[in-house]
C-alpha cells in the first residue's frame, strides 16, 4: 500500500534490484528516488460502491413490486367483502317476507312469551 511505501520507501529500490529490472539492458539502475506519491482513486471500492448502490435499486424495485401486489389483493378482498355484505343484506331482506309467507302457509308458528300459540 501506499501507507507501507511511504514508511519504507527502499521497498522499491530493493524489489527492483531484487527483480533484476535493468538485467539485459543497457543500463544500470544506480538509485531510485522517490519525490512524491499521489494517491489515484481507488476503483475497487467504486466498482463495489456501485454495485452496492444497483443491488439496493433492485431490492427497492422488488419491495415496491410486493407492495403493489399486497395493494391489489387487498382491494380484491375490499370488493369481495362488499359483494359478501350485498348478498347479506339481500337475504336478510327476505327473512320477514319468508317468515310471514310460512306463518300464512301454516308451515311455521309464534309463541308468546307465556306458551300460548299466537
């Protein structure tokens, strides 16, 4: 790193000699000094960065998928209970005209609440 270069900076002069850089060359490699170390941009961490950042989109775009899914369902059991209260009312809307066409039909009868037939 450019941290341990910096401490040590005849890490490079050795690995250089030790690597035989100027062999079959025409020159001699004497000394390698080191004036100033700029430090680039670190495309590691920006390809991970990036990646992170397209990972978190995607996530997103799925739990807003899940969340229409879960809106739609919902709105389909809204409907559904609505048809199921209609058909309620409707047959409970029936229920004194069946309770007096049976009473008239003699197929049903009233009780007071003393036991007497009404």
């Amino acid at each position: 790193t450019h941290f341990e270069v910096m401490e040590h900076p005849d890490t490079i002069s050795r690995a250089v000699l030790e690597r035989g850089l100027d062999a079959q060359t025409a020159f001699q490699i004497v000394s390698i000094d080191i004036a100033d170390i700029e430090v680039g941009e670190n495309i590691g961490a920006r390809l991970q960065a990036d990646q992170a950042e397209a990972d978190t989109r995607v996530a997103r775009a799925k739990a807003e998928e899940r969340r229409a899914v879960a809106i739609a369902h919902e709105q389909e059991m809204k409907a559904e209970t609505a048809e199921n209260r209609a058909g309620f009312l409707e047959a409970e809307a029936l229920v004194p005209k069946s309770i007096g066409e049976a009473l008239r039909a003699g197929r049903m009868q009233s009780q007071s609440g003393n036991g007497r037939v009404i």
